[in-house]
C-alpha cells in the first residue's frame, strides 16, 4: 500500500474509522504506515447512511486525526452505494457549522452541488460512477456542466474509476483532482497501476492547459484542398 | 452493569469510560470514543462517567474510503 501511494505522487489519502476490537491493534499499525508517507489526511465517513451517523463519526475522526478536513459520505442503498443527496445536505450544513471542513461525495446533479455550495462546502466531489464499479464517467455531459457553473470551487471525480484514462479524462474536463482506491488495489501490479494512474492525471492536466479543441460532426480536411492533384472544378 | 460496546452486549464493572478501556484491555491511544452519539474527547474519558444500558463506540482509523 504504501508503495502504491508513493508511486501515484498522491498528496492527498482518505481514510476511513472502524469499531477496534479489545486488545487489537489493527488501528495503530495502520495510523503508524500512513504517518510515514508524505500525504495529507483526509477522514471519511464511509458506511454511513444515516445524518447522525455522519455527523458522530465526523466527530469522532476529528478526535483522532487533529483535523477539521472530512469527506463526508451518506449512503442511501447498499448495492449502488449511492449519496443520500438530501441526508449529504444536512449533514454537511451540521458539520460547517461545526467547523468542518466538508468534501461532499455527491451525485453529478446540480441542483445538490449547488445546495452543498450555498451550505459551505469548498469542495464537491461528484461520482464518475458507483465506488468500486471501474465503469469510468458514466454521465459525462453533467459533469463538463458542473465544472461550467461552479468555477470557483476545488471539484473533484470521486467513485467509480477503473483506469488512467478515466482519470486523464478528468482532468482533462478541468477537474482539480480525481480520487481513486479500487482501481489500484484491485490492479495485477498496484504500484505499476499507481504510476499508471499519475502518467494519466499529468497528461490530463497539461492536455487542459494546452486547450483542448472542440469536437465536431463533421470531418474537417488537416490537408489543404487547393493545390490537390489531379482536381477539376465541378460545374 | 450492563452496557453496549462496539454494538454487542457487555457485563462491565467499570463506571468511567477510562476505565472501562482497562477493563476491557484496550491497549494504546489511537482511539475515538462516542457514548450514545457523544464524542468524549481523550481529556474527559477518565472523568466521563458511564450508566446500565449506555452504548460505546471505540473506533480507530482504518483502509478505505
């Protein structure tokens, strides 16, 4: 794992809290690997389908990472995994209120990143597709209409990421970051996906800077038409 | 007593939540503690005074996200 997210040049690692077992020490290994990688710590609230939920297990992640920073899940199904947009809202406006500071994982609709902006959130983080799933960007043109409208805010493609290129996708639509686990850890060669997976944020990025052209439907000749042998005027 | 730790059913002499982690041999530090959707912070667990039927949460970081 850690030679993973050396690999990925990850500045960022979410992490997740669980029930420890009496005289386990499963937490404290775990902590004791992330501290030696150069990353910044990002909380979450994995597996919570309730508000109150969310909110305590904030909380308690705050407890014992020292930091106001949480990705704040709400789960509404267990088979699609999907946000809670309705509970996702509550939950965050709690949190800011608290101090947090929230990194939504929402769906791609705008009409619920707009309500998590309003709350306070500086960041959204809708899903490419379900966790886990590798499909890539399933709903593409929402996602080009969220970096559109929310400009000013950090946007980020959580859930659903299968390979570099639906990573260089992302940033290629303008997206800050793209946040990925299964991807990785389900690869044949993890740390040689890692790097897989850093090549195509790099390429992304830069390919966003340059410009990007428009598509189109028609064909448009790269060679130019006069001066092309053999051609005759139709009349 | 009877309380709820980590979601199963416990018989627990211990009346604070500091002592309740020797009890039940919780070794280390790197814990969180909610009593009934409350965080304890670490500075209060010796103070913090457990009642029958209170439910405990001790939680720890984990993989995942």
């Amino acid at each position: 794992m850690q030679n993973a997210i050396r690999a990925s040049s990850a500045q960022i690692v979410t992490v997740s809290v669980r029930r420890e077992s009496a005289g386990g020490k499963t937490g404290d290994a775990f902590w004791k690997l992330i501290r030696e990688l150069d990353v910044t710590v990002l909380p979450n609230t994995a597996g919570c389908r309730t508000v109150r939920e969310a909110v305590t297990t904030a909380k308690l992640a705050r407890e014992l990472f020292g930091t106001p920073w949480i990705k704040l899940e709400v789960i509404a199904d267990n088979d699609t995994l999907q946000p809670d947009v309705v509970g996702l809202v509550e939950a965050a406006t709690i949190l800011i209120k608290d101090g947090f500071e929230v990194f939504p994982y929402c769906t791609e609709d705008l009409s619920v990143a707009t309500r998590l902006v309003d709350a306070g959130c500086k960041v959204v983080m809708p899903w490419a597709a379900p966790i886990g799933s590798a499909k890539g960007i399933i709903n593409r043109e929402a996602l080009k209409l969220l970096r559109d409208r929310l400009s000013d805010i950090t946007l980020v493609v959580d859930a659903g990421i299968g390979a570099p290129s639906h990573a260089a996708e992302a940033l290629e639509l303008g997206y800050d970051a793209v946040l990925l686990n299964t991807a990785i850890a389900k690869a044949a060669d993890p740390v040689g996906m890692a790097n897989a997976f850093r090549l195509g944020v790099e390429a992304g990025r830069a390919a966003y800077e340059a410009g990007l052209m428009e598509a189109r439907d028609f064909a448009s000749p790269s060679t130019p038409v006069v001066g092309t042998p053999f051609w005759h005027a139709v009349s | 007593m009877r309380v709820i730790v980590n979601g199963e059913e416990r018989e627990i002499s211990s009346s604070s939540v500091g002592a309740l982690l020797g009890e039940l041999d919780y070794e280390g530090t790197h814990f969180a503690i909610a009593l009934n959707y409350d965080v304890v912070p670490k500075s209060r667990w010796a103070e913090t005074e457990i009642k029958s039927g209170d439910e405990i949460e001790i939680i720890t970081p984990r993989q995942g996200g």
